[in-house]
C-alpha cells in the first residue's frame, strides 16, 4: 500500500469512527495523528484497540506492536523468536514449564480458512 493510499484508508477510517461516535472527524485528526504513524501505532491497533476513545494521560499504559517488538528484540534471543512470538507454541511451552497462563479460547489456522471460521463460530 502506497503512502497516498494509507492516507486515504487512515481518513476512510477515522471517518467512520467519528461519524459512529456522532463526532467531527477533524475534532479526532490531532489525537489520531499523535497516535498514528512509522514507530507509534498502526490504524488497525487504534480502532482494534478503540485508542481515540482512551484519555491521553492513560497511553502511557499502552506499547505499540512495533515497540514492543524492539523491546523483544533487545531481550528476546533471536533464535527463539519462533516460541515467542507464536502464541500456540508460548502457551504450550509456559504451560510445560507450569507457569501460569489465560485459557485457551480458541485457535485459528489461518492456512485453513473454512476451519477458522468454523472453531471461531463454536467460541
């Protein structure tokens, strides 16, 4: 996706979120612009997340993927980023190593489109 069509989808978005939060869109454009772009977050963690509707003091509780995988790579030895950064795998290897971990709600196989929609609809 070029620059010019990331721009149009961030605004085809923020639009949209307004319009159901019976705002202006440009009300919205200075909070999402401090949230949106290169080393902060992306447009699907601030709608997936609902960012524009959290106070600004309350941020400071939230990292970015993006951060938080240069947080990782700093700590994390590269070889295991496969047990780290593959949930299945992590939560099995905690549970092994009995440290606790959430439930298991369901897994999606991606690969396997007709089958993820089928485990996610039993959820």
């Amino acid at each position: 996706m070029t620059t010019l069509d990331e721009l149009r989808e961030a605004w085809r978005r923020l639009d949209a979120f307004a319009r159901a939060q019976r705002q202006s869109p440009l009300r919205l454009l200075p909070p999402f612009i401090r949230l949106y772009g290169p080393g902060r977050y992306t447009l699907h963690e601030i709608f997936r997340l609902n960012l524009l509707r959290v106070p600004a003091a309350n941020l400071r509780d939230y990292v970015s993927k993006a951060r938080m995988r240069r947080i990782q790579m700093r700590l994390n030895p590269v070889e295991l980023t496969g047990q780290t950064e593959d949930k299945a795998r992590f939560h099995r290897l905690c549970s092994e190593a009995r440290l606790p971990v959430p439930p298991v709600l369901v897994e999606l196989d991606l690969a396997d489109p007709a089958m993820a929609r089928e485990r996610f609809a039993a959820v």
